[in-house]
C-alpha cells in the first residue's frame, strides 16, 4: 500500500482523531472508506439513461409540438 501525505486544518485533524477514537478504526481507514465512498457517489451521479442526465433540459423549448411532421417547417431541410 502506497502513502499519501496531505496537510488538513486542525479542526478536521481533532474530528478525526476524536472520531477514530469512538469507532475503534485507524485514521488511515477512515481516510481510506471516506474516499472510496466519496469516489462511488460521483460515479452513482454519472450514471443513468439519457434522460436522467438531462432531465432539467426536457421541455425548456418553447416551439411548435409538430416540428418534426409539418411540411411548413421540413421545407429545405437536407438542401
């Protein structure tokens, strides 16, 4: 298993010694799951159909229903 060091802030060092402490687990596994579980989030959040990932889009065009069937519209298109 490789090292990594990183400088944190005091405060997030004592909840973290305050919190190994309580659960009976080293710092370093601690670190370990935050990260992996922090890494699984992001991925959950990627994923899904098309319509998931652009939801918030569907039906923000304000246009005719009938864009793709009305001649008027279709005129010149693949000219």
């Amino acid at each position: 298993m490789d090292t990594l060091t990183l400088k944190i802030p005091g405060v997030i060092k004592e909840k973290l010694k305050i919190y190994s402490r309580r659960k009976g687990l080293s710092k370093s596994e601690i670190v370990r799951n935050a990260l992996l579980e922090y890494f699984d989030k992001d991925e959950l959040e990627k994923q899904g159909t098309f319509y998931d990932l652009a939801k918030d889009l569907a039906g923000c065009v304000a246009e005719s229903s009938d864009l793709s069937t009305n001649n008027k519209y279709l005129s010149g298109y693949g000219q």
